[in-house]
C-alpha cells in the first residue's frame, strides 16, 4: 500500500516505476520492438506512436515469486487476460496462479493504442511470448553463473530452474536481492505449439469468480472519500445549440454544485438523485435545426456523399457489362444500431493538486489521457488513466466522454466526482454503428463465374470491402458521408455491413444461375482456408438434409481481421414469424490458444450479429432518438437464441489471430438467404424483419 500510495503522489514515469517495484528481474522491451507488426499511420496523431527513450514494457518476477505482467490492452469481456497469461506462464514455465497482469494503467503500462481490431492476440501475445522466453533465458544463465556451469546442463521448469544433477532453485530465489534490466532477445526461441502445455488449453476465466459473485468492481461500483456525484446537461437534439440557461433553482438545492463552461453544464450532488434532480430544474433555451428521420436517412447518405475513395479497380468492368447477359444490380439499407453495452459509460476523476487520475471503462487508456491532456493543458505525466475489466465495449469505447466530464466536475468541485451515464444517455449520445447505403453490380458467365464486380458503400465504411473470390474485373469505392447522427467503430467495423451485402449477392447469383451456394462459392474461390471453413460448416449442418415445411437453409462465409468465418442457418417461416432453428458456424484463426474462450467469442458474435440482423435499428426524427430504452429497442433474447453448433480448426502451422470480431459478418447474409430459401422474399435491409415478415 505504501508504494500504491507513492504511485498516486508523484507523477510518474517508467523509470520511476523501476525504482519503485524493487528487486528482481525485468525483462524489458522498446516501443519500436512493441509495435512491430503493428502498422500505422504516423502522418496521424490518433494512430501514432509516442515512443521515447523510456522502457516501454516489461515482464517483473517478484521476490515473492509472483511474475507480474504489463500490457496497455484492456479486458472487456474478450478474456484476453486469461490468453495473455496462458502465452506468458507457457514460456516461462510456470502455473497460471503465479502470473499478475496488469492492463490498461496508463502510468504502469506500456503505450498502447487501444484494444481494437482484433490485434490483441496477433500483436500482443507473441510480443509476451518473446519477452517470457527472454526472462526464461536469462534466468537459466544466472542460474549457470550461480553453480558455474553451462547452460546445456539447466532447464526450466515448475517456476524453477533445474540442474540434470537434479538440484534446483526457485525463480525468486535466485533473483532476490538483483535489479537486473534484460532486453528482449528478439531471435529467442519460442515454444512450439506442439509442446504448449498451458497455452492452447481450455482454462477457465482468470478471475472469473469474482464477477459471477459480484466481487469485481466495476467503474460504477467504485468509491473514494469525499466523493461526490456529477450529472451532465444534454442537448434536446442532434444538432440544438445553447442559447441560454437558468440555473438559479438548481443551484438553491441544498448540497448542489452547478458548473458553467461555455456550452457545458454539468450539476455535482452528493448522490446522484440530488444532483438529477437538480439538473431538471435547469430552464434551459437552445436553437435546434432540421435534421433527417430515420425515414429518409438512405436518401440524404446519397444525396450528400463526399468523393469516392477507390479501394479496388482494375480490369474492364463497363465492358464485361455490357457484353454480358446476366448482371444483377441490387442496392443494399444498412440502419444505425446501438452498441447497447452491458455497462454504461462511467468514470471516477480525481484530482491532487496538478495530478488527475481517472478510472474509466475504455477500449484506449492511452487516448484517453491524451483528450484529457488537450482539454486542462497540463502534461500527461501528470495525468493518469486505470482501466478496471470493464462490461463490454464492442468498439463503442474508444472515447472519454465520462472521463472528460467527470474530471471537468471534480476540478471545478475540488473534490472526487463520479459520473455514470444512464441506459438513456448511453443510447441517445454514445456513437452508433453508421448508417450504409450499398449498391452491388455483378456478372456472371454459364459456367457460374464472376467476370464483373462493382460495389458502392455509402458511408458504412471502408472495412471488409475488397472481395475474397476471384473476380478480373473489379471497381469497388466507398463514399463518405457527414453523418447526422454520431457514428464510430462497431465490432468488425463496417464489416458486417459490406459481407451483407456481398454475400447476399452472391447468393443470388447462384439462385440466377440456378446453382447451389455452396457450388457456387467454392466455384469463385481459391483461398484454401476460406473453403475450409466453409466446407466444415455444410458438414456439420448438413446442407444436402432433406428441408421440412416451412423451413429455409441459408449459409455465408467470409474471411475479416484476421479470422475465417462461414456461417449456416435454418429457419422456420409462419405467419410472418421467422425463427432462427439452428445456427452452424466454423471458424479458423491460426493456432488456438484457447479453444474455450475461442468458442464463447464466436458464440457472442453470432449472437450480437443475430440481433442487428433480425431487429435491431435506431429510430430518430427531427435530431431525436426516438427508442432510447431497452423497453423499445430489440436485442436478442434468450428466446431468441437457437441450437448452435461452433466448429474451430485448429491450425498450429499458423500464427493466432483475433476473433472478436470476424463471427459476427456472416450471420445476417446466412439469415436473409435462409428467409429467401423458404420464402422466396429478398430482404435488403438491416434489420431484415425489425417487425416480422409482410405476408
């Protein structure tokens, strides 16, 4: 406690951080040896690399022979705390119980750029990997140094290193009483998949009890003396600006704070029923402007889309066009949905003197001090961002509204303020996944070949966009568009809606060509793992079963982050009511780490693309969200949730990759082919069936 303690003092750095955790041995790494395989943009400041001349992430062995371990990303329910102590007590040669991890403190942590994009498991667990075997390397050495003798005598093993004779010595015996800083041997040799012992296995969550008893705390939960409570005043509608605001009778309340920056009003009491009463005795007067509905939203994304950025063109395609005689033309309707978080957005700031530490549930620790380090213009030495494992995020937390608002309160109060956002406020001013329009032109030859593709998304985004089939002529651009409601990252991106609607595409031109999908897939494709997924999924779905009354097979694939997904489903059609019976899912992403985790991320996936595929939509009018509740805004249920099957192939000759977000494309392509298979409806917009199917 007393060093916790000093962490909260000072403002600090790395190094002193070094001088802080006391004996034993660190094994250190660079922030261009970090980031290595991770490619970015440093013409962009979101996306860049501050890196500088301080250790930027290590691996400690305690005296107390706890190896604690630092990385910038974050747990949100991915259980990448569980994956990336299985990789480090694999290399190290230790039991799991024995591993600390430290994620997302960003004065304990290295930079990171945020937990995104599945690049958790590819970027960070071999880096660990590197930096445990590294450790394991020189424990051996100071051990041979120890008895003198050669390393070829000496082995690791159990949290010890062990002479042939048969003597040994625990890691934290051998290290106690020594600061030593080792760098990371990037030739080290890394332990083959085929000797994982604790790696690939299907362990159970670390920490897992506690958040199935309630011990963990969330942001929310959390509390320090002295805290008070912060509610913020929100604009009536997209797009209103502030005119005026009377606060006098907020103010009278006993116990209330109010706060007046420019357009930011916010009300501090000592708990948050006080402080929401007063903020609904602020008069407040704003000047709002014409906004779409969600009734013409596809008309305004056409009607003011930017300049096309081309993402694929080569070949002839006007040409191929026009000599050909079949060219199916559809435009596809994307809806804005919700990211709809088990856990709102929350955040704890508090400030001691110069010095602010925020707790706040984020996918980006690290850009969160950044936004804070803007707003108060103070370094970021002295600002300090703690990420506690957090309720989901699904790519919906990548900013730092709570923390910002929370920290503008505590500094204007001089004490701690907590601010947590309502269900409410978590619909109507947290970004959504963006609104799409998407036109698709394709041909196709007698034999079942695609010889044309052009492809036009408007505004969804660039993500998923090039085709995984072989395809010579191709023109493929996205046009981007001022989005009039907020709009940001959603798992897998734009993704889900580009594989809708290439997918759905697909499909019918095996229908116009009268050939099964799967055919007709396997016909246009050479990458072999996409048709091992593929060929997995029809296996075990049974695609050649007989189809009983009412019932509609449909099945998509499609390779994203990293992952290779195919997806089958059966549904049942009937009186407009349509059921989702069974969903049949094979998944590939390199060498598992655990087969457990793995699954439960692909189920997940399904799941949340289940609900913007059938329901799922955000309903505005005049700047107005209109369905700000779960009473009033879809997502799936346990009814809901059908028989599902999930087929992982391991591929150890593969380097892991992340699966957070890949399951998630395929299944609204899977559905709308199975509702066309039993109906005969093309269904081109998600949600496809928001209120059942029009008979």
């Amino acid at each position: 406690m007393e060093k916790e303690h000093e962490l909260f003092e000072t403002g600090l750095t790395r190094r002193r951080f070094f001088h802080l955790m006391g004996s034993g041995v660190a094994v250190v790494l660079t922030a261009s040896d970090l980031f290595a395989l991770t490619i970015f943009n440093a013409g962009d400041k979101e996306n860049n690399i501050y890196a500088d001349d301080e250790i930027a992430a290590w691996i400690h062995i305690n005296p107390n022979g706890i190896i604690t371990v630092y990385t910038g990303k974050v747990e949100v329910g991915q259980n990448i705390r569980t994956s990336l102590s299985q990789v480090v007590a694999e290399e190290l040669r230790v039991s799991l119980n024995t591993i600390e991890m430290i994620m997302g403190d960003t004065s304990l942590t290295p930079y990171d750029r945020g937990t995104y994009g599945s690049l958790t498991t590819p970027n960070m667990s071999p880096q660990l990997r590197k930096a445990a075997a590294s450790l394991r390397e020189t424990l051996i050495e100071m051990a041979a140094a120890f008895w003198k003798t050669s390393t070829s005598s000496l082995k690791a093993r159990d949290g010890k290193v062990i002479h042939s004779n048969g003597k040994s010595i625990t890691y934290s015996e051998l290290t106690k009483g020594k600061k030593i800083l080792k760098p990371v041997n990037d030739k080290v040799t890394l332990t083959s998949p085929d000797q994982w012992k604790v790696a690939g296995q299907s362990i159970p969550k670390i920490n897992g009890r506690d958040f199935i008893t309630g011990k963990h705390m969330y942001t929310s939960d959390l509390k320090v003396p002295g805290m008070l409570y912060g509610k913020i005043m929100r604009a009536p509608s997209y797009g209103a600006t502030l005119i005026s605001a009377d606060t006098s009778k907020a103010k009278s309340i006993a116990g209330i704070t109010v706060v007046e920056e420019k357009d930011f009003i916010g009300v501090i009491g000592p708990d948050s029923q006080t402080a929401e009463t007063a903020l609904w005795e602020i008069n407040a007067q704003w000047k709002t402007t014409p906004q779409p509905s969600n009734n013409t939203i596809f008309s305004y994304l056409k009607e003011n889309a930017q300049a096309a950025r081309s993402e694929s063109n080569f070949g002839s395609v006007e040409k191929i066009f026009n000599e050909s005689k079949d060219v199916l033309t559809q435009t596809f309707f994307i809806d804005y949905i919700a990211h709809v978080p088990l856990e709102p957005r929350a955040a704890l700031a508090q400030w001691e003197g110069n010095n602010l530490t925020v707790w706040t549930g984020t996918q980006r620790p690290f850009a969160v001090q950044e936004q804070l380090e803007q707003l108060f213009g103070i370094p970021k030495n002295n600002i300090r961002v703690i990420m506690p494992d957090t309720g989901s995020g699904y790519g919906g937390k990548h900013t730092g509204d709570a923390a910002l608002e929370a920290a503008r309160l505590a500094k204007a109060a001089g004490k701690p303020v907590k601010v947590v956002w309502t269900r409410e406020e978590e619909f109507k001013w947290a970004y959504f996944r963006p609104a799409g329009v998407i036109e698709v032109k394709s041909a196709v030859n007698n034999e079942g070949i695609i010889t044309a593709w052009e492809f036009h998304n408007y505004n969804s985004g660039p993500a998923g966009l090039r085709i995984p089939y072989e395809v010579e002529n191709q023109k493929i651009e996205f046009h981007p568009v001022e989005s009039p409601l907020r709009q940001g990252s959603y798992r897998a991106l734009a993704g889900v809606a580009n594989v809708f609607a290439r997918e759905c595409q697909i499909n019918d031109l095996a229908n116009l060509r009268k050939i099964d999908p799967v055919t007709f897939r396997l016909k246009n494709l050479k990458d072999d793992r996409l048709k091992n997924v593929l060929e997995a999924t029809v296996q075990a779905f049974g695609w050649s079963k007989v189809k009983p009354k009412d019932r509609g097979y449909g099945i998509a694939c499609a390779y994203e982050k990293g992952g290779y997904i195919a997806t089958a489903v059966e549904v049942e059609v009937s009186a407009g009511e349509v059921k989702i019976v069974s969903i049949v899912a094979a998944f590939e992403c390199g060498k598992i780490i655990n087969p457990r985790h793995l699954k439960s991320q692909v189920v997940g996936c399904l799941l949340q693309g289940l609900g913007g595929a059938m329901f799922e939509a955000i309903e505005f009018k005049d700047g107005k969200i209109i369905n700000p509740s779960m009473a009033n805004y879809r997502v799936p249920r346990f009814k809901d949730v059908p028989a599902i099957d999930i087929v992982l192939l391991d591929r150890p000759d593969i380097a892991s990759t992340g699966a957070g977000e890949a399951p998630i494309v395929t299944i609204a392509p899977a559905i709308r082919q199975a509702i066309f298979d039993a109906t005969n409806k093309k269904l081109n917009q998600l949600p496809l069936v928001p209120n059942g199917l029009k008979v």
